[in-house]
C-alpha cells in the first residue's frame, strides 16, 4: 500500500465532503435538511477548515511546502480561535461571521466543539512540522494517532449505539462524517514514511486500535457514571428511556468477548507458528553451525568497533586460540594490520575487499601469511563484517622453495654445461694430438702420457655425469621407511669405496654397535654415506703420516639418531661453513678432483627424512654430525 497515494485521496475526499457540506449550508436547502438531518451535524465553519486541510495536505505530498505551511497555519488558527473563544466572549460570534445559520442543528449552529476545534489544531501542527523538516518525526505521529483515536473513538461509537440522533460522544458532539475525514486525514499522516523512525507499521496500527477502544470504553464508562449520579443528564436518551450509553456499553461487553475469544485463538496459533517457526530457524541455525564449522577456511563476524563477535573452528587451527577466548577480542589481536586505525570506527569501512594477503599472529607470537577476504552486512540496526581466512603459510613455502629450485636448477644448468664441456673440449684436443702424433708415427712412449691424460678427463666427466644422476635420484627417489641395520649398511659402503683413490692410504674404523638397528629410507641413507665417506677419503691429508676416517652413531635420549664421519684430512678453510652445502661448491682443487655436489646431496637427503646436518670444525680435520628422527617413521 502507498501512503502517500492514500494521503492525496483522503486529502481530496476531506475538500469534497467539505465542499458538498458548505454548499448545502450556503444554498439553504430545507429539504435535504428534512430529508437527511445528519448531514448538518457538520457545520459550515467545520466544511470550510476541511477544506482548507485537505488543501494543506495536497500541497504537502506535492511538494510544495510553502503552501503547505500556509495553510497549515490557517488551520491551526482557525482550530485555536474556536478553542480559545468561550474565554473571551460569553457569546459566539465566530459561528456567525461566515453564514447565518438556518438551522438548529446543535446548541450553538456554525460552532467548531470544542474536540474538533482541537483536533484542527493538532493537524494543522503536524502538517506544519512536516512541511517545515521535510521529514517524518515522532512528534507527527504521536498528534496524528491522537487525532485518529478520537476520530476512531467516535465513529465506533455511533456505530454501537441503538439511537441515531444522539450528542454522544458527550466530551466532543463530533457528527459521524466529521470523525471519518479525521480518521482519513490521520492515517496517512501517521504511516507516510514511518519506517525511516524504524517503527514496525503493525505494531502501530495494533496499539492505535487498542487505544482507540479504550478511550471509547473510558468515555463511555464516564458518562454513565454522571448519569448514575445525577450530576448531569444523560448524553442520549433511546426510545425505552435509558441512557444510550447503556446501549453503547453493552455493545462494547459482546465486541470485548468476541476480541477476547479472537484473541485466544490467535494466541494459539501463533504460539503454533512461532513454535514451527523457531524449530526451523534452529534447524537452519544447526545446519549453519555445521557448515561454518566443517569449513577448511577460517570464518570470523566482527562488529563496526571491531571487536569479535564469533569463530569457527577453523579459527582455532589457524591462530592457536579457543573459539570461547577469542569472542569479545578486538580482531587486531590475530591480524594486526588489519584496520588502518585501531579502534577508529571511521576507517573499519575501509576492510571490506576482495582476497588479499595480510600477516596474522598466532597464539605463540609467530607472524605468518594468510589470505583474507572481508564482506560488509547491513542489517537493520547496525552493520557487521565476514571474514574469511586462509592459512598460506604452506603455499608460501612451497613458492619459496619453487623460486630456490628454479634458482638452483638456473645454476645447475650454467655449471654443468661448463663442468661437461671441459673435459670434452680436453678430450678432442687430445685426441687430435694423438691423429697427428700416429700420422707422423710418434713412439709409443710418447703416445702413453697422452692417453692417460684423455683417460683421466674421461673418468672425469664420468664422475660429473654419475653425480648429476645422484642428484637427479635424490629428488625423484620416492622408497618406503624399513629398518636397516646401521653398522653392516656402513661397512658395506666402506668396502665399496675403499680403493676409490689407490694413490690415498686411509684407515676406516666403524664404531657402530652392531644391534643398532634405525627406522630409515636404505637408499637415501646409502646416498648419504657415499658422499661424506668419499669426501672423507678425497680430501685425506697426504701429509699426515696416519690418514683416519671414523664412523659413529648412537641414539639420544630423545629419540634421535646420532650419525658422525669425522677425519683428520685437510679441512676447510676459515670463513668456508657459509657456502659448505651450496651445488657445485668446491674446495681444495689441487688436491682432489670435485663436482661439488656431494655435500649438497648429502643435506637434501638428509632433510628429506626430516633431519639436520651440521659441519663442526676440529683441530685437525672434519666433523659432520647428522641426526635423523627415529620417534616415528620418517
């Protein structure tokens, strides 16, 4: 329903019930006077304000506001002339001063009463604040339903009452046609644009029919309590000599019972769906509750200050907290740079936003990289913010390591290509010597350097290429954890790598019990020991009288393995730990031929099954220190 299409009708239904009624009085028809008597319960001075009122209104919702305010004020002096005149004058000549009336209709032909004087008055003021603000107040509406509830009063009132030709209501002598203009003017001045106060239209019109009721129920109560006690006669008296008011009172007894018992049904049923209604709304509430707490992602509602009003699951992975503590904490707690001012509740309007990357804390006070999205909800009384969280700590990982393989591999591929061509190149320059040495049918002696030297370059490159595929073995190879017996493993290695460099005499002891059984990958361990026993050997000291390599391990209190290779060969240099575990880092070249692979090898390998490796300095030598986990499978 449009208020304000009902507004204009009712405004042009009170100027042509005021129009008709003036012009009977001005035409002076005695018949209609005889015919319908009623009609002239208005009086002229009624018709005129009416219309002037409807006019008022007609220029209100049309915008025209100075003419609202004009009339507006005619109205309303008019209303208080006829309120304030029995004060001044013991007479009433503002009844005469438009028309002679040519009827009696009343005490006193052409006189507003007193309630119709007053309720003039009151439209008139809320026409004027209207037009004035330009906005609906509650000041409008409060005068407009006190307008309504007279006018409500009074109609009801006629409609219950048995005698036709009646004063009642006693307090007002308002006509039947004068209290349906009130009431039509009323309404729309009441509901025009009441949402905008956040007042529920029903609840409105519920308490207006309620108190319309009883102000004609205490009116009525009141004028039989004069008649009772003979301070005054009876408003009405019906054709059986009784106070109309008893008529209208017992009207009201059998309109209260059949309220009363409408109301008790309506009770029931609406108790009825209420009930359904709640159990729908707990079911829907459950099946939420499900989904936002099975969800993998965070989910976070904060309200316009900030402050945490509720938290998956979810959440409590992610930042370390119970749901329960996290209620009531401003949301900076676990995303710091979330707003751009703490607690400015001029900026938090700012967060709503597609995903983007912030830092959150966690409980622990660990910074970590999540992906946030924020949308705004707008309810009826104030506005919250959703929050959804991802934790992309892994997925950051994962991109670092991808930028440091592509690194490595961009390295990888620009040291091997070097490392290949050498001894290629070396090994076509020598075999073009050696085309030209048997074309001029060199000695044999002299050919023999030169094969050993393309041979030992070949062997070279054999070296490279069968470290290149280790490596490439060490981050394809994919083997289940098994047990292995550690001190067979490593004298297995040993035996295999002892004659690797004839030229190098070097003692190799095993201190490794023999029952030392570990939780590892074979192949990986294996890879692990090649590279520091061979290392070991390649860069003995072949000035030290006595060349040792020792192996150890043992296992820790917490549930650790120890692994060392230790030697008393030529070490590293000061300053060379930083760079110890980089592909293709080579020390001592004079002394061994290298890939610089080996060490590198060692350490992804040993992170691979969740491990350290660790270099320690010795005064004559080197340690290497690896532990591997042996609490679980690793």
């Amino acid at each position: 329903m449009s208020w304000h299409k009902a507004g204009m009708a009712a405004a042009w239904f009170c100027v042509l019930v005021g129009t008709g009624i003036g012009s009977l009085w001005l035409l002076k028809s005695g018949h209609v006077a005889d015919t319908l008597p009623i009609l002239f319960r208005m009086q002229f001075n009624t018709a005129v304000n009416f219309v002037l009122t409807g006019l008022a209104v007609t220029a209100l919702l049309s915008g025209a506001g100075r003419i609202a305010t004009g009339l507006s004020i005619a109205v309303m002096l008019i209303g208080l002339a006829f309120l304030l005149e029995p004060l001044f004058h013991a007479g009433h000549p503002l009844d005469t001063l438009l028309i002679d009336p040519f009827r009696q209709t009343s005490p006193h032909p052409g006189h507003l009463a007193s309630g119709t004087a007053l309720s003039f008055l009151l439209i008139g003021v809320c026409i004027l604040v209207s037009a004035v603000t330009g906005r609906p107040t509650l000041l409008r509406v409060v005068l407009a339903a006190t307008v309504f509830m007279a006018a409500a009063a009074t109609l009801i009132g006629y409609g219950l009452q048995l005698v036709a030709e009646s004063d009642w209501p006693r307090y007002g002598h308002m006509s039947p046609h004068t209290a349906l203009c009130f009431a039509a003017l009323a309404l729309p001045l009441i509901f025009l644009r009441v949402e905008e106060l956040d007042y529920d239209a029903s609840t409105i019109a519920a308490m207006l029919g309620a108190a319309s009721y009883l102000l004609l129920l205490a009116l009525t109560l009141l004028d039989l309590q004069n008649a009772f006690e003979g301070s005054s006669p009876p408003v009405s008296i019906d054709p059986d000599g009784k106070p109309a008011s008893q008529a209208i009172l017992a009207g009201l007894l059998v309109v209260s019972g059949i309220v009363y018992a409408g109301l008790i049904v309506y009770a029931f049923r609406s108790a009825q769906r209420s009930r359904a209604i709640a159990l729908q709304l707990r079911e829907s509430q459950e099946r939420m509750s499900a989904i936002i707490d099975t969800a993998a992602d965070g989910i976070v509602t904060i309200d316009a200050r900030g402050t945490i009003l509720s938290a998956n699951r979810a959440m409590e992975t992610i930042f370390g907290y119970r749901s329960e503590d996290m209620l009531g904490r401003d949301v900076s707690t676990l995303i710091p740079d979330l707003l751009p001012a703490a607690g400015n509740d001029d900026h938090i309007a700012d967060i709503a936003c597609a995903a983007r990357e912030v830092e959150g804390t966690r409980r622990n006070g660990i910074r970590f990289p999540l992906d946030l999205s924020v949308a705004r909800i707008e309810l009826d009384h104030t506005v919250l913010y959703s929050g959804i969280i991802r934790d992309i700590s892994q997925r950051k990982q994962h991109e670092q390591e991808i930028l440091d393989v592509n690194a490595e591999l961009e390295e990888f591929a620009w040291r091997t290509s070097h490392d290949l061509r050498a001894p290629i190149a070396s090994s076509i320059g020598l075999t073009a010597i050696m085309r030209d040495m048997i074309g001029l049918q060199a000695p044999t002696t002299q050919l023999v350097p030169v094969i050993g030297r393309l041979e030992r370059g070949l062997q070279k490159l054999d070296g490279l290429i069968e470290n290149i595929i280790q490596l490439k073995r060490s981050r394809l190879l994919d083997e289940a954890t098994t047990s292995v017996p550690l001190a067979s493993t490593v004298q297995e290695t040993i035996e295999r790598l002892r004659f690797i460099d004839p030229g190098r005499q070097v003692s190799l002891a095993v201190d490794i019990p023999e029952t030392l059984v570990i939780r590892t990958k074979p192949a990986r361990l294996r890879m692990i020991l090649d590279n520091l026993i061979s290392n070991a050997i390649k860069y003995a000291d072949p000035d030290e009288e006595t060349r040792r390599v020792i192996v150890d391990a043992a296992l820790t209190g917490d549930g650790w393995l120890e692994l060392c290779v230790s030697d008393n060969g030529l070490g590293l240099g000061q300053g060379d730990e930083s760079g110890l575990f980089q592909m293709f880092k080579r020390f001592h070249p004079s002394k061994a031929d290298s890939s610089g692979l080996g060490l590198y090898i060692v350490k992804t390998s040993v992170e691979h099954l969740g491990g350290t490796v660790a270099y320690v300095r010795l005064d004559k030598g080197s340690r290497f220190v690896i532990r591997l986990p042996q609490r679980n499978d690793a």
